[in-house]
C-alpha cells in the first residue's frame, strides 16, 4: 500500500501465518479492511496510523503507545 501521508513511500505489511511482524486484516459486510495493530514506520515520514473500517486514523501523540 502507498503511504497515506502522501510522501510516496511504500508501505509493504505481511499477512501470512508464522512471519513476525505480522498484521492481522479483516473486511466488513462492505469489504472495507481493517487492520491490527497499527501502521508505525520508524524511517522517513515517520506516519503511525491505523487502517479501520478502510479509513485512515491518524494516531495522536498522546493516546499511541
């Protein structure tokens, strides 16, 4: 996926079984995905989000952890 802050970068998450880190995804009865956990590059721009409901929530300093 591209990164949603829209620098360009992107944005590989694994899904499969048995491979760390791994992200677990779920779609809803309109096939919207939602992602856990959160979306946190530690290079470039840095973005920390999380995918729900195929929307992007942008995570706020203070109620990421």
């Amino acid at each position: 996926m591209q990164c949603p802050c829209g620098c360009g970068e992107t944005i590989e998450l694994m899904i499969m079984e048995g491979v760390y880190p791994r992200w677990d995804i779920q779609t809803d009865t309109r096939n919207r995905p939602t992602l856990y956990p959160s979306v946190w590059l530690k290079s470039g721009c840095r973005s920390h989000f999380w995918l729900r409901k195929g929307r992007v929530v942008w995570c706020k300093p203070e109620n990421c952890v």
